[in-house]
C-alpha cells in the first residue's frame, strides 16, 4: 500500500473517533496498531491517537520499545507530547495529513510547535512527509466542528473539563443567551457622544456568543460582523440577531474571514479573555480601518457595595480554581494595557441592576464556562452552594446585581 492509502486510512478513523483524529502504525507493509482498536481503549486527557496506536502496537505485538522502523501515519500533525512518543520509540517515518494550526483553526486550540526542531534530538534520523491529503483530514475536522468534549493534552484539564470557549461552551447558548446581563443603553450613547458611532459605520464583535451586545449595537450602525468560533453559540445567536443587520461569521478573534481595512470599530465583549493577543492584535490592525477604534467590554460582577454580589463573586471565583486551576483573570490590567497603542486608552463605566430569582440565578450560573454541567461531576455539590448563597441573600424571592459595564477604549 502507498502513504495515500495509509492516509486515508488515518481519515477514515477519525469520522468516527472520539475526536476527530486517528493514526496506525505500520511495520514491514502491516498495520500493527491503531488508534481505534477497542480492545484496551480508555478515557483519559493523554489518550491522543498517536499514543493510542503506539500503545495497540505495543499490546498487538509485544512490541514495547522495539518500533524502529515502522511508519506512523496520523491524520493531524502531532503535538509535543506525541511527537515525543514518536521519537523515543524510534520510527523511521512520519506522515500526516492537517497541521495543528488547522486543528487549533477549526477544532480546538493547540500548542502550535514545530516538529522538525523536535526531530533534531532523535536518536535515529526520521523522514517526515507533511500535509499528505490534507484537504480530506480539514474537512472532517471542520464537520466534527465543536464537541462537547475535547481532545486533552494540550489544553489544562480537570475532570475533563477545558478552558476553551470553543469548545467549553457547547451546550450552554441558552442559558447565556437568556439569562446573561444585557448591555445599557447609556453605553451606547456615549459611544455617539464621544465617538460618533453612527448608521454609515461597520463595526465587528470578537467572540460575539449568542448576540447580547449585536444585535443591540446594530440599531446604530449600518453594518454588524458577529465573529464566533463556537457553533452552538453563533446558531443561537443567527435566532436572536434574525431580521437585523448582524452577519454572524464563523472565525476567531485570531482569523474573523473579514476583509482588510473594512471595520470602523472592533469590540471584543466579555470575550477578551480568551484572546491570544499576539495573534487577536495583529488581525484587528488588518480588519481595522485608518483611525479605527478597538474596545473591550465587560459586564462586570462583583460590587463592592453589594454583599450578595461579593459572596457569590467569591464562590464561582473559588469554583474556578477548582474546576480548572486558574483565577478569575479578565481584570488582567497589564494584558489590557499592553494591547492598546503606548498602553494608553480611555475607561468608561456604568452601572445597571437586574434582580434574578433562583431559576434565573441559576440559569446564569450555568451559563458560565467553567460551571459544570448537569451531567458532570461536581455539579450538585456547586448548585447547592448556589443555593445556599441565594436562600440567604433573597428578598422576597430575588436577589439584586448592581452589574458594572466597562468599556476601555483606544488605538491599537
């Protein structure tokens, strides 16, 4: 058989793989191991496909330590981690088919390496053949599209859950779309005031979610681009935003499809978090029209004048950490600063209420990325906090944010 086939192969795995990956081993012309083979898979954040056909190999064959010579082929580029597999078990060849940028493009974020450095440390020299059918393993990976859960090992993980948002918020368009604060229009406002936003202009929203501030904006300006990576939101947000001058387009803030120089203001809302600022600041330069505006939007939370907010603040803070291993960090001062031009912007704030009852406090908890859900660990012990925070803090069956919303706006 040829590479081609054996290729093809890889592909035909991962339209049915977990994720949407797959690899064989293949010595003296036989596919010794592969990334399906059922009789000693398990769940767990390494189980990559190469790792899963280097181990079929070794079980199959009694072949522990002993790969020289045989061929990986694999359906993405490898990671690290893999790669470092590969190369300590001493195959002669390598062969796949999409890069990790077309995985990170359209899947899920990857660690972008490069793996001709890696090979440098080989204890055998090892002949890699790249983007072999490369267009096929694209277009399973762009059908599989977001899962619910992800391919681990490049991403942090616990109980298998991820800090991606393209990925970590299938499955919660709802509840954000519902239950999520939406944005005064005082803001709005000051943006005509200080900024003549006005009905001639194009604007685009990075990592728009469901719509909340789109389809709000759009009543101001001629034209709206919803950039969104995560197709469970962006569906839901074509219902919310129908019959307006919002285009909702599947990109990132990294890669938005839109044309140079196009936009008079880019907004990334609540969503800048979860940027790679590199990458999101040289692309908002090229989408950005001469003299064009970038601003960051949060519907802040916590008040410091609100007990009820301080505590429940704290608790999905707590949470945070627990469930992912990183703090609360959209208040990164230093990343906001260093993104705007001489680290200079202007900040505006207003505030505005809402009062939740426990169903609609608890359809907003949940909205949240790294909240469990119903069908995952930990996810009653978490709604009972909630609960305990909301018996005690209610009056007459709800209780009060004094939401903050923040705009920092400036050159890039």
């Amino acid at each position: 058989m040829t590479d081609e086939q054996y290729i093809d192969i890889t592909i035909e795995i991962s339209k049915n793989a977990k994720y949407p990956y797959g690899a064989i081993v293949v010595k003296d012309g036989e596919i010794i191991g592969r990334s399906d083979d059922a009789t000693f898979m398990e769940t767990s954040m390494y189980s990559h496909a190469e790792l899963e056909a280097i181990e079929s190999a070794s079980k199959n064959k009694s072949l522990y330590g002993d790969l020289k010579g045989a061929t990986m082929y694999v359906s993405c580029e490898p990671c690290m981690m893999c790669m470092g597999a590969i190369l300590y078990e001493q195959f002669d060849k390598l062969v796949y088919a999409a890069t990790l940028q077309d995985s990170n493009d359209n899947y899920c974020p990857e660690m972008i390496t490069n793996i001709d450095e890696l090979a440098k440390y080989s204890k055998n020299k090892i002949e890699i053949v790249k983007e072999l059918h490369r267009d096929k393993a694209i277009s399973v990976i762009k059908e599989r599209g977001v899962s619910n859960e992800i391919r681990g090992g490049n991403l942090l993980m616990k109980d298998n859950l991820s800090m991606d948002s393209k990925c970590f918020y299938f499955g919660k368009a709802v509840d954000y779309s519902k239950y999520r604060p939406d944005y005064p229009i005082e803001l709005f406002e000051l943006l005509k005031k200080e900024y003549n936003l006005n009905e001639n202009q194009t604007v685009a929203e990075l990592g728009a979610g469901t719509g909340k501030f789109s389809k709000i904006i759009s009543n101001y300006v001629k034209k709206v681009y919803a950039i969104e990576p995560n197709k469970d939101m962006l569906n839901q947000g074509i219902k919310y935003c129908d019959n307006t001058n919002v285009e909702y387009v599947l990109g990132s803030a990294e890669n938005t499809n839109l044309k140079d120089h196009s936009i008079d203001i880019v907004f990334a809302v609540q969503s800048f978090h979860w940027f790679n600022k590199e990458n999101t600041k040289n692309e908002v330069r090229r989408i950005l029209r001469e003299n064009g505006l970038f601003a960051i939007v949060w519907n802040d939370w916590e008040d410091k004048n609100n007990e009820f907010s301080q505590v429940y603040f704290k608790y999905i803070c707590d949470w945070k950490i627990k469930v992912t291993g990183q703090k609360y960090q959209h208040k990164n001062v230093e990343e906001r600063k260093n993104f705007f031009k001489n680290q200079s912007y202007h900040t505006h704030s207003v505030v505005h209420s809402r009062q939740y009852n426990f169903e609609d406090l608890l359809g907003l908890t949940k909205s949240l990325s790294y909240v469990p859900k119903e069908s995952e660990a930990y996810y009653e012990e978490f709604i009972n906090g909630v609960k305990g925070i909301f018996d005690k803090y209610s009056k007459n069956g709800y209780v009060t944010f004094d939401f903050h919303a923040e705009m920092f706006t400036g050159e890039i």
